[in-house]
C-alpha cells in the first residue's frame, strides 16, 4: 500500500513523450485553435463532445471532427462514464494529461507531461508508455 508521500510523487511524476510522431501530434493539436478549445474544456470535468461544442459555440461539424482526432490520437480519452443526452447514453471524456510543458534545447522540443490523475492507472496506459520516458532522462530546472 502506497503512503500518502508515495502517491503525491506520482501524481507529479513528469514524463517527456520520447515518441517523436506521439510528441508531433500533441503539438499540432495544441496549435489548432478548435482543439486546444476542446481539450481545455475538458480539464477540471469529464463532459461529453455536444457539451463542450455547445460550451464554446463551436459548429458540431467540425467540432466532432476535431474531437475525434483528439480521441483517436489519444489525447482525450472515455471515463466510461455515460450520461444521458436526447435520451442517448454518451460518454464523457477527459485529456490523458493535466499539465504539459514544452521546452526547446538548441534544435531539440521536448515536451514533458504530467496525467490526468483519473487515467493514470487505467488499462489505456500501456500502448502510451512505449512513448513515454521518465523526465529524469533529460535533466531541466522547471
């Protein structure tokens, strides 16, 4: 059984995306406008896709489409909790990451993430941590 020390390591434990294409991708979402909009109205609730569109006056056309390419690049992820919407059971979803820093050493971005804690131990994780490295792989005062 983990301390209460011990579980506040891991919840600020960084981790830097060593997978150059995974890194590319969650650039690229955060310079997209849209995108960053939806991923940052899903920071402090699970909502589901309709309810953030709606949130932010987003057209559910392009919305939908931004979102999924959110979710199929695994940077929103399902709680697997259902709500109702138009009598329809919907998931609500979460970004994998609660805090993101990017940092640029001479010709080199490296971007360092901490996860959402709610995903931090669930099964999705394994496929993400063929991408990630442990921060203390490249020292930097944060």
């Amino acid at each position: 059984m983990k301390t209460a020390l011990e579980s506040t390591k891991d919840e600020n434990r960084w981790f830097d995306i060593a997978d150059n294409e995974y890194a590319t991708k969650t650039l690229r979402a955060l310079g997209d406008d849209v995108k960053r909009k939806i991923l940052n109205s899903f920071i402090d609730t699970p909502r589901t896709i309709n309810e953030v569109l709606r949130m932010n006056c987003i057209s559910h056309t392009s919305g939908y489409r931004k979102a999924k390419s959110l979710i199929d690049d695994g940077l929103l992820v399902s709680t697997n909790i259902s709500q109702t919407e138009r009598g329809k059971s919907v998931n609500t979803y979460i970004p994998i990451f609660k805090n993101l820093i990017i940092r640029i050493v001479k010709d080199k971005v490296i971007v360092k993430v901490q996860f959402n804690h709610t995903v931090r131990n669930r099964d999705l994780l394994p496929p993400l941590i063929d991408k990630l490295e442990v921060a203390n792989k490249i020292r930097l005062s944060l």
